[in-house]
C-alpha cells in the first residue's frame, strides 16, 4: 500500500468564498487545496449581474494577494444567482465576459441568501434558459423543493421529479449541474440521463450520514443543506464518485458561518471544509478502496465538463496523521471546520 499519492492539482467546482474580512478569512485555504474554484453568488446582496461577478472577482484577487497567494496560483470562476428577473442578455454579456462559468439556481426558501432566488423556474426563467443553451452555459442547481409540507430529507428526490425533469424534457441541451448531491434517486438520474448532465458531491456527504447530526447531541456543524441523508444514499455516492462515470466530479460546497450562526438556537446550514478538502476526500477514497479514482474525481472530470484546460501541476497526499484544528480565525470571530478535533490519515504536502 503507498504512502503517498501524487495527482493532478484538483478544482473546486462548488465553494462559497463571502465577503468582507470572511473572505479575507478563508480564501487562503482554498488555494492551498486547489488550482481553480466556482464561487457561488448567494452573497447579500446576491451576484446577479456581470457587472456585480467581475467587482466581487476583484475582490476576491485582493483578498488572495492580502492573504499572500502568487498572482495566477489560484483563479476564482464566477457564477450569476438566477432571479426571475434576470434577462437574456446578461447571459450574452456573461458568455461574453470570460469571467462567468455558469449560473446559479436557488429555488426562492430552499437555502441560505435564497430569497431572492426563482419562484417558479420553467414560468418565469423560459428565455433566460434558453439562451444558456444555446450559448452553452451550464445552469448550476441547488436540487431542492422548498415546498414546507415535503420532507426536509425528501427535497431532493422530490425535485428530481418536480423541476429536473421537466426542465430537462423542455432543454435537452442544456448544460446542468445537479450540485452537492445527496441521494441514491440522484446518483442514478445523473448517471442514467441522457444529454449534459454532471454532479458535484461534498466531502461531507462521501464521509457521514444523517446519524452524524445526531451522534451524542445536536451536532450543528454536520449541518448543512442538503441535509445528510441515510447509509444507502452515502453508500450510493461513494459508488458514484469512484465509479466509472465522468459525470461525478468534486465539490467541497464549503459554506463558512461563525462559530455563533453554527452553535445557535437556529444553527446556519454550512459546513467548513476548504480547510482540508483533500484530506477529507483522500480518506473517503482510502476507505473506499478507491484511491486509484481520486485524480479523475478531484481533477480530471470537473474541468471536462466545463470545457477548461486540465491543470497541468501536481500536488503529493501522503499518508500520515493530520489533527484537524479545533477552530480557526475568522475576522473578528472564529470558524469550526468540519469534523474539528478529530484525526485524519491523510495529508496534503
Ligand atoms: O449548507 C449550505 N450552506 N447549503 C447551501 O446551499 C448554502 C450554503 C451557504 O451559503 O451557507
Ligand atoms: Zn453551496
């Protein structure tokens, strides 16, 4: 069995960056992990035009710079928040500004910063959509209903059957995301569908199932949505990420929120990941026995889909003890990374 394991730099195809002294916090560790990363738009206020992606890009470029990372070493990828009134040709002007990958849909209620998000995809989005496939923008999806009486570990099967679907029959081309997925009825929709389809899944969701909550007491910072689901849907992911399929590539979903938003009476959904994403992934792989298919997960697959050069440098895991800190600095208050105290048997060099 070897000890250490040299891939491709990988991506981060999902990761939620903020603002402010947060991003000032947190935008190092994602560097360290990764080459490139999809920075999602829930900011308040949202990213809904290109003209709002490219001035939260450049802060982003400061932040990096402040946080003492080489010019070039890590390249944020932008992404506008889907409204129901976003228009088609800001999809042109985002085609059109090589900044902006891809859009996001939050079903309006289903997340975090979501209120502003579609009420009603296929009623009011129609050109918009349209317009993205045909100039080819892939449409990223929180795949969640938001509908109050469906069960919160239900939302996304039920979305598959709801909106994915549907929006699939009417955009065929369309090129689609289902991210962070969570479910088997997931797993085998994306495997299964024909056309442009792929999924991000977490490191989260690979590890742990919806025990994990639970284990001993509320535990808030195992929370996050979509919510961890039951042993068969991890085992299902797991068989996806290792599998043969290109459509399953990484995406931490890493959503920081203060130590006090977390361990609270109403604990904010997020876990914080980007920390030590590879290490927590490289130990999903390990237990797997699927070491072999952590380059194609991590770094392969993803640029594929988004139609971007692989990258060409290399980073070495090497198995050895890595105490995952207790917390971190997070501007004025601090973070609890994902599964904070515990040991992993990995370690990114
Ligand atoms: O757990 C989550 N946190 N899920 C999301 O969809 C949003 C994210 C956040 O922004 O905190
Ligand atoms: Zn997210």
């Amino acid at each position: 069995m070897s000890d250490t394991l040299s891939i491709i730099r990988p991506d981060d195809w999902h990761l939620h960056l903020r603002d402010g002294p947060a991003l000032r916090a947190v935008v190092g560790d994602s560097a360290k992990q990764f080459a490139r990363a999809v920075i999602m738009p829930n900011l308040k206020p949202p990213v809904t035009t290109v003209a709002l992606a490219l001035a939260y890009r450049d802060r982003i470029t400061t932040a990096l710079s402040e946080a003492g990372v080489a010019p070039g070493a890590f390249t944020p990828l932008m992404t506008l928040y889907l409204t129901d009134n976003t228009s088609a040709d800001e999809i042109d002007r985002a085609h059109e500004s090589g900044a902006v990958v891809a859009v996001k849909l939050y079903p309006a209620g289903a997340t975090t910063n979501s209120d502003a998000g579609v009420s009603d995809l296929l009623g009011c989005c129609g050109a918009v959509i349209e317009r993205m496939q045909r100039v080819g923008m892939p449409l990223l999806i929180h795949g969640e209903v938001a509908d109050p009486a469906v069960d919160v570990f239900d939302r996304e099967a039920v979305f598959i059957e709801r909106v994915m679907k549907p929006l699939r029959k009417a955009y065929p081309e369309l090129r689609v995301v289902f991210e962070h997925l969570t479910t088997k009825d997931g797993v085998e929709y994306v495997r299964d569908a024909q056309g442009p389809v792929a999924a991000t899944i977490t490191a989260q969701h690979l590890l742990y199932n919806r025990n994990a909550i639970f284990q001993g007491g509320v535990r808030p910072h195992w929370y996050c949505l979509p919510i961890l689901k039951r042993e068969v849907h991890r085992q299902a992911l797991v068989e996806a990420a290792t599998g043969d399929s290109p459509r399953f590539f990484l995406g931490t979903d890493s959503a920081p929120h203060a130590r006090g938003l977390k361990e609270n009476a109403c604990g904010c959904a997020g876990c914080y990941t980007a920390l030590h994403a590879m290490e927590l992934y490289t130990t999903a792989f390990d237990r797997a026995g699927r070491l072999d298919r952590l380059e194609a997960f991590a770094s392969l697959r993803g640029p594929d889909f988004y139609r971007l050069p692989r990258n060409t440098t290399r980073v070495t895991l090497r198995r050895e003890a890595y105490g995952i800190p207790h917390e971190v600095p997070y501007g004025d208050d601090t973070l609890v990374p994902l599964a904070a105290g515990e040991s992993l048997g990995w370690r990114l060099a």
